[in-house]
C-alpha cells in the first residue's frame, strides 16, 4: 500500500489557504516538509491550483517542486458531472486537461468525483444526509450510464499510453454512489486503466440513513478499484427531521470500520494510493499522522 496525502486543510502559520483551491506557492518547503514528516508519499492535488499557471512549463516546474521536496504528485483531483447538460462540455475539457497536466508533474491517477452543482434553491437534495440526493444512482436510467461511459472510455483512451489511470470516486450526487453502480460502470467501461474510488465517506453520509453498509461496499469493489479516498465519519440522526448530520474524525475514531476496509483491499491485491482525506478542522497534521499511523499499523498487521 502506498499513502497519498489527500489535505482537506491547508493552513500552516503564518499563510492561511483555501484548502480547495490554494495558491501554488502555498505548497511551500514548511507545507511540504511537514507533509513529508508525517509519513506521507506524495500528494493529490485539485485541478484549480493546477489551472492557475499560464503555461505547460509552469505545470512542469510546480510538479518537479513537489518532487524535490519528496512530497511528488501522485494524483490529479478532477470532477464533474459527464452527463448534465450544463457544464457537460467544460467538465469533459477539464478532464482531457487534468490528464495532460497529470503526465506533465507525473501523477498516475486522475480522479473524478463526478456530482453537478445543486439545482434546487435550498440545495437540500444536493447536500448530504437527506433523504434525497441530486442526480443519485437510484433515480438513474441505463442509458445516463451507458452516455457517462462513453466520456470515461475517451479519457481511459487518452491516459493509457502516458500509464495514467482514470479513477471515477464514489460520490454523493452523481450515478456512481454505491456498489452496484460503481460496478456497472466499470463493466461498461471496460478499460484495464479504469477503475473506481471506493469512497466509503461518501457512502456513509449521501442519505440520512445510508443506503448499504460500508462493508458491502469495500467488498465489492475492492476487486475493481483503482484508487482509494479514505475518511471517517460520526453520524448523528435527527429522525424527526429526516435529516443527519457529520462529525469528521481521524480514521480510527468513527463509525467505518477500516480495518475491515484495509482488510478487503489487500485481500483483492489492491496495490494503489490509500488516499488519506485530511482534516478540515483544527491541527491537520495532528490528525492526519494519526490517521496514517493507524493506517500502516493495520497494514503491517495483515502482512505479518
């Protein structure tokens, strides 16, 4: 197993960063090292830090900085919906350039999460823990898979000859959001370099109560993933108001069950990133090592 930093938070005094969209110069050497000190071995980075330079060869020097600094691009985070009809065309270009821009700082995953931006006023079916979820598997036809696999088996094209796989991440608001669609679409697919993201967090908190154990997903997908989100989650259920609501915590302190998770992935020879989402709140690199920790202690457990 290797482990990608996925940081959720990017604030080190004295910058202070938009974790989702940060400058590039905020992945600087105190950002960096402390990265690299806390076991990491590299990072995934969202597509707007990597859209901000004018040029390939600002992509290039921005890959070749992490690289140096022993904290390299592993993956590329990129997303949005492949088949609403608005923001269709830029979601399908955005994923055409993330790979482009994954070869150039030598990432081999590139990763979307592929949900549209709330379309109801209240935004209540496109947050999570409703009894409703925008755009949800449940709700889909064959032929939104059958177009969505479409754009996949163009991007797994393109990214093949550069040895760049292409990671669709189980997501709340999008067609892939349990097993059984994260299943039909790579059957659909059909690309040796195109698998799925079993991001159990998110199967966790799309409903207020979720649609199947956590365990059913990994084991079901293990076989056939590519790439691995992982986080933790304490549910609190407010049945009166068919509505729950999320405490993020380290991997070890919530309500999935990882060692289970980890047990399923090395059972099915999983040999990708185990991309550690990150803290959002408080002392990332507290939590953060700590999740690792935990993480490697479980692996070394199960190679023993």
């Amino acid at each position: 197993m290797k482990y990608c930093y996925a940081n959720r938070r990017h604030t080190l005094y004295p910058d202070v960063n938009d974790s989702w969209s940060p400058d590039p110069n905020a992945y600087n050497d105190a950002f960096l090292g402390k990265s690299a000190e806390i076991g990491f071995d590299g990072l995934e980075i969202g597509f707007q830090v990597l859209e901000s330079f004018d040029d390939d060869s600002g992509v290039k020097a921005f890959g070749k900085r992490l690289a140096d600094a022993g904290t390299p691009a592993l993956a590329i985070r990129s997303g949005g919906s492949l088949v609403a009809a608005q923001g269709y065309a830029d979601n399908v270009d955005k994923l055409s350039r993330m790979i482009d821009s994954a070869e150039l700082v030598g990432a081999d995953v590139v990763n979307g999460a592929l949900s549209a931006p709330a379309r109801q006023p209240n935004g209540r079916n496109s947050s999570p823990g409703w009894p409703v979820s925008q755009d949800a598997s449940r709700d889909a036809m064959i032929y939104d898979y059958e177009r969505l696999a479409d754009e996949l088996r163009k991007a797994a094209d393109k990214a093949a000859p550069m040895g760049i796989k292409i990671s669709v991440e189980v997501h709340q608001n999008s067609l892939v959001d349990n097993s059984w669609s994260g299943k039909l679409v790579h059957k659909l697919v059909d690309r040796p370099n195109f698998g799925v993201n079993p991001d159990l967090g998110n199967v966790l908190w799309t409903y207020d109560t979720p649609e199947e154990p956590t365990e059913t997903t990994i084991t079901e997908l293990a076989p056939i993933s590519v790439y691995w989100h992982c986080k933790n989650l304490h549910r609190i259920n407010h049945p009166e108001n068919e509505r729950s609501v999320f405490l993020r915590v380290p991997l070890q302190d919530g309500e999935i069950d990882y060692r289970f998770a980890i047990s399923a992935m090395v059972d099915a020879d999983y040999e990708g990133y185990m991309a550690i989402e990150g803290a959002s709140a408080g002392d990332q690199f507290y939590q953060d090592q700590k999740s690792l920790s935990y993480a490697k202690g479980i692996v070394a457990e199960l190679d023993s």
